[in-house]
C-alpha cells in the first residue's frame, strides 16, 4: 500500500529523543561497537523532502542531509524507480566480472560534466575514503612519484592512508597509529585565521606552500589534494585565488592536482562543482555523498592519460559502481536537469544568509558566517578574538535537537554548526529551522553570559590543533536539555 505523503512541518508528539528511540538506542549499545557515534540518538522511520519522522511519531527539520549524502532528498521518486527498476532485473555482478551498462553511463556523465576542456575517463568505488585512496594510486602509477601534499584542516577519510591525510585529530586519529608515510601538510589560506589579515592570505599561504614542497623536493609529490570547501574542517572557503595559484604551483612541478569534491559537489553550492566558482579544474577529481542519492557510490574522474595509466586489473572493488547505486546516481543526475536544484541550493543560501550573517558582531561569540549554496557554516569563538568556543556550538547544536531540528557540529575545533539541508526542502520549513536555530544561539548566549560556560576553551592536540573532545560535551548539554 502507497504511503501518504509525509507532512513538510516540524512536529513533537514526545520528547527527543522519544520513548521508543531510547528503547532502540538502548539495544543498539547492546549490539553494536560503541566505536560507532551518534549526532542525534532517534531511530527514523520515514523520510522525504526535508523532513525525518523518528519511530516516535517525531516530525525532525533535516539539516544534515545524511552529512551531504540526500541533495536531492532522501526519497526522491527519480531514484526510487531507477533502484526500483534494477532491483527488479539485478542487484550485482561486480563490473570487474561481467559488465553492466548504467556502470558506463554514470562514467560517461561525470565525463562529461566534470570541470575541465580535456578527454577524460572515469572509475567508479564505494566510499569517499576509497576513492580518494585510488585518486592517490592513479597519481603514484602516472607520475612514478611517492609523496602528497594535503592541506591545514583537511578531511579526507576514515581509511589509514587517508586518516594520515585528515588534519583533525580527535577522534578520527586518536590511538589508530602509525600511519602510512609521505603525506605532508600545507597551510590552508583559511580567512578567519590567517596570522596576517585575510587579505594576505592567498599571497602568504602559496609562499608556504612552495616552501614545503622545497623542503621536500617538489619533483618527489605525486599528488596535491584540497577540498575546494573544507568539509568536517568547518566549512572554509579559501581565500579568493588560493586555488588557482595551486592549480598553477601544480602545473609548474608536473604534480597532479586533484580536488576532493566529495562533500561540496554535485550541486551542493549551487553550482554541479564548487571548483566552478574560481574556475580552476582538477587533473583528478574525486565526487561520492549526494552522486549516489543514498546508495553508495564515488568516483574519480580525470585526464585520460592520467585515468589510463593504471595497469589492468589495477584499480576496481568487489561493490565498485554495484548496479544499484548506478541506477539511483542516474536518478539523481536526472533530478538535477531542469536546473530546479542548482536553483534551490542558491535560494537556501539567501535566506540563510539572510537570518545568520547579521549575527556575526563585535560583542557575540559568532565571528563568522561563511559557506556557498546550501554548505554553509556559523563558527563560534570569544568574541573579538579567534579563540574557539566548543562547548557553545555543542550547547546550541543540542538546543536544537530537542526542538526537532537536526543540525551537525564540525571545525578542527569543534566549534562550527554547518547546515546541509537538502536542496528540495520547503522554504517554510527552512524558515521555521532556521527561527529555531536563532532562538537556541539567543538562549545559550544569555547562558554564557550568566557563566555557564566559563572555562570554555578548546584542549591542545597532539599535533598542535587544538581539539576538543566535542561528542562527549555534546552529550553533557544534549543530556542537559533533553532531560
């Protein structure tokens, strides 16, 4: 029987998390490595549009979009009848030993689709972290060098090659060591941040840049990878030029610049790319979350000669591009076509813009709004400094929660709410989120300035990035306002 249409209107019939969530949470710890963490402890049921409906009857405004994974929203019937279609026919065979045409038309699309006035070829993986991986493998077999150059603040897996990638410590390092060698780090030209002024931040990052790769021998780097945004990071933008002026150190030492648009592409920015806004082009660019519309698929895609210089058999996956989620990256690409969601990922920035961005002030403890269509982030530090604020954005983040709108905390510190709602949401929804949000920053300002949050300071990180045990503050404060 067809299910109604699930109501676009934030809804608690319970607490949150409700009655029978805590019943499936308590048998979850039972089950299920504690290793494994959790935003939001409710079990959903349904969900569609820019609403999840938890087991308890809950009506919860999603602002996460599975961590940029549904854009193009969690049921989209597009999907639903491609993945319906291929279940029905076959749901494996793996590529690498009988093949499957919807394997070659997501490779032709992103072919197509992707930045850059070069031939181009495709492969498709599973993960983010795996993709990137094979990004790095394609660069080492072309190029017949070792080493990567990665950036401050950098996320980039959970896999041990890309872990040593990754920036943040806690908890995505903490205790999982040693890791694999040749990976150095760069400095971003993070605005917010920059020792000497944001306007200097281009110029002075690149400097450093070519420091490092000096140090180093330039001729050994096989690969420069950079997230045009920074996603678990906080949502950076880099400074206007940054990226183009590494396209150019890249091109000038035969590395291979490759983009992580894991998080930030297919149309999350308004644009199908984010590189498009500084119109700079990867030799490789890596893509997954939203392509596989909630199954999962990534890809790398790039120059020809760089694709095809991987021996046969070289490059592959048992689930490489499984057929379903092939069918479900169809249905997305199909969604995008009338260009209604590039549309919405710009109208969510304007409203967003239009309620968060006047709160940035002297006197408050949000010191920055920043982010491109519907990848946007607030960042909270002591106000008139850049000193972070962890305990404040977990505070709000669980004020949130309790009034049914879902919101992640993120930054190398812990100290950044990023908002991915996904690109179909109602503009009433976003609006009604969006008033709940500012009601909880006014209500744990009012909280800090009573001194609650005395002490609130971020903890020194054993590679100099200062990193708060955030999960474990956001459960005090969601404890606190829950119960």
């Amino acid at each position: 029987m067809e299910s109604l249409p699930l109501p676009q209107t934030r809804l608690l019939r319970t607490a949150i998390p409700g009655p029978r969530s805590a019943t499936l949470h308590a048998e979850r710890t039972r089950q299920v490595s504690s290793g494994f963490g959790v935003a939001l402890p409710v079990f959903i049921d349904r969900a569609e549009g820019g609403i999840l409906q938890d087991v308890d009857g809950n009506r919860i405004i999603d602002f996460a979009s599975g961590i940029a994974v549904t854009s193009v929203g969690a049921s989209n019937p597009l999907v639903q009848a491609r993945v319906s279609d291929q279940l029905a026919r076959f749901t494996h065979t793996c590529f690498m030993v009988t093949e499957y045409d919807s394997f070659t038309a997501v490779c032709e699309w992103l072919n197509t689709h992707t930045p850059g006035d070069f031939e181009k070829r495709t492969a498709l993986f599973s993960t983010g972290a795996e993709a990137v991986e094979n990004a790095i493998k394609i660069a080492r077999a072309a190029t017949g060098r070792e080493k990567i150059l990665v950036f401050d603040d950098a996320y980039h897996g959970r896999s041990l090659l890309t872990m040593a990638m990754t920036a943040k410590v806690n908890p995505y390092k903490t205790s999982f060591g040693p890791f694999p060698g040749e990976v150095h780090r760069a400095p971003m030209a993070a605005p917010l941040r920059w020792p000497g002024g944001a306007e200097n931040a281009t110029a002075e990052a690149l400097a450093g840049v070519e420091a490092v790769l000096a140090a180093q021998g330039p001729e050994t780097f096989a690969a420069m990878v950079i997230e045009p945004i920074q996603g678990e990071g906080g949502f950076i933008v880099p400074a206007p030029g940054f990226l183009a002026g590494l396209r150019g150190i890249a091109e000038r030492h035969g590395i291979v610049f490759v983009l992580d648009e894991i998080q930030a592409g297919m149309g999350r920015t308004g644009r199908m790319f984010a590189s498009e806004y500084e119109g700079v082009a990867g030799d490789l660019v890596v893509t997954g979350k939203a392509l596989g519309g909630g199954l999962p698929l990534t890809a790398v895609t790039g120059r020809a000669e760089l694709m095809n210089a991987v021996h046969s058999g070289g490059l592959g996956g048992t689930y490489a591009g499984n057929p379903l989620a092939c069918a479900a990256a169809l249905g997305v690409f199909e969604a995008f076509e009338n260009g209604d969601l590039l549309a919405g990922a710009l109208r969510i920035e304007d409203t967003v813009r239009r309620v968060l961005e006047p709160l940035v002030a002297e006197d408050s403890p949000i010191v920055d709004f920043r982010g491109r269509g519907a990848m946007l982030a607030i960042e909270f530090a002591a106000a008139g400094t850049a000193s972070p604020r962890p305990l404040l954005a977990a505070a709000v983040a669980a004020r949130c929660h309790a009034e049914g709108v879902l919101v992640l905390v993120c930054g190398t510190y812990g100290n950044v709410i990023r908002l991915l709602p996904p690109l179909v949401i109602g503009q009433d929804l976003l609006e009604d989120g969006l008033a709940v949000l500012v009601r909880a920053i006014a209500a744990v300002q009012a909280e800090s300035t009573a001194g609650e949050f005395d002490g609130d300071s971020p903890v020194e990180g054993p590679t100099g990035h200062t990193t708060p045990d955030f999960e474990q503050n956001l459960r005090r404060f969601e404890t606190a306002v829950c119960e």
